[in-house]
C-alpha cells in the first residue's frame, strides 16, 4: 500500500515538474499579447497543469461506464419509482434525473436543491420501516463497499455491507429490480476506502432472494463487458480482474 502511495506521489511530482515549463512560457506569451489591455487583466492564479498531457475527458475509474450503462437499463425497464442508494450525484444520479424524477438516499447530507430528485439522509444499515416495500426499482452503485467502514462517517461495522444488503432487499417490492455494483477481484478490505468481493461470495448473497436477470463488468483495462456468463470457469477467477467493477441487474424473489 505505502508503494502505491509513493508511485502516486512520484508521479503528480514528475507530471507537475514536465507541465510547468509549458506553464510559465505561456503565462508570459498571454501577458505579452495582452499588453496592458483593461478588457481581461490577470486577476488570479488557478495552476492547471496536469490537463495539458490528459486525454479528452477524464473518465474517473469505473464510473462514468457504469453509470452510463445503468441509466439506459433503467430508462428500458421504465419503473415506476426509482430510489437510489448512494451513488455518484455528478454521474449516474444526474444521467436518470435528466429523463425522470429519482430519490437518492446517503448518510451524508445534500444542501441543495436539484432538479428531478428528491433527497432522504438516512443510515441504510438502520432500516426506516416507511420505507420497507416502497419501490419497485433500486440501485446502489460502488456504495455498498463502502458501509461500515467509517470512510463517510459512517459507525464501524464489520458486517455493515450485509446490514445494507438486506435492508435493501425489504426495499424492493417482490419482482422489483435492484441494480448493485462493486469493486470485484480477490475478496478483502482496502482500509479505510473499501471492500473488494469475488464474484462467488456476491451471487452467494444473492441467489437465495433475486433472480439475476444481467451480469456485466468493467475490467482492468477500463473495457465494458456486458451480459459475462456468470456460470464460466472465468467466473471463478473474477473474470481477470484485480481490481474491476461487477454490475448486476437482478430481480426480488417474493418471500
């Protein structure tokens, strides 16, 4: 882990030290052409010096295939209400809401008004009772990792990704959906962040109460896999990924 850090660190530092002749040539290039204009004077100093050698958009890892993906899949399946459990507001809270109204519901709080969604702050390891059978449509992606762990402010808990999972269950109408994903690889906790599961623990979890109706996955490499055979000897292996992104669309089994 203390590796990983310092690979991280040395390479902001080697990417700040090749921007920053760039950075100061066009800074006195702009100061020249402006030659005293009082239109635009230099007010400030904002130092973007990593976007220079960055790609056309940055995708932030896993998200943006995943919310895309799953926003489609819940604008075909049309549900009555959709609810979701701590996902990514700037992303996929922000792709279902341009098409529809959500309610998003975190631990943490949200000071502002937004458009086509509706906000709870709630605690998912401690169940509402308003809230068992109230939807027929829920996601939960790249949180549930995350519950117990203190990262959010959250108590620690141990088995605080089970607590969520079944209170989520109760959620869900029978023969609603529930949209999950999480980091899969080789099980274990990267603390404080989160949990990575094996596939084999997660279908585990949930083959005794949802039918999986879509597996897909997102590997190592960045690349959307949809519709992977949960039954396939790579199944087993976490199809290749140390550190991918599991994406399943399941259906609740009625008690």
């Amino acid at each position: 882990m203390i590796g990983r850090i310092l690979k991280l660190g040395t390479q902001i530092v080697w990417g700040g030290v090749k921007a920053t002749p760039a950075y100061v040539k066009d800074y006195f290039t702009l100061k020249k052409q402006l030659n005293g204009n009082p239109d635009f004077p230099i007010r400030s100093y904002y130092p973007a010096i990593f976007d220079r050698y960055d790609e056309s958009g940055i995708f932030v890892k896993h998200y943006f295939l995943q919310d895309l993906y799953v926003a489609q899949r819940i604008f075909k399946n049309n549900p009555v209400k959709h609810v979701d459990i701590g996902s990514r507001i700037d992303g996929f809270v922000a792709h279902v809401a341009s098409y529809r109204p959500i309610e998003i519901i975190d631990i943490r709080p949200l000071n502002r008004s937004i458009p086509n969604v509706r906000f709870r702050q709630a605690d998912l390891m401690n169940l509402p009772a308003d809230m068992i059978q109230s939807t027929d449509s829920i996601s939960a992606l790249h949180a549930i990792e995350h519950f117990g762990l203190g990262r959010y402010g959250d108590p620690i808990d141990v088995n605080g990704h089970l607590k969520a999972l079944d209170n989520i269950r109760q959620i869900i109408k029978p023969g609603g959906r529930f949209y999950f994903s999480s980091p899969i690889g080789p099980q274990g906790i990267v603390y404080n962040a989160h949990r990575v599961f094996s596939v084999a623990y997660l279908l585990n979890l949930f083959e005794p109460y949802y039918t999986v109706e879509r597996f897909s996955y997102i590997d190592d490499n960045e690349q959307l896999v949809e519709n992977a055979n949960l039954r396939s000897e790579a199944a087993l292996t976490n199809f290749g990924c140390t550190y991918g992104c599991g994406i399943f669309e399941m259906t609740r089994r009625a008690d």
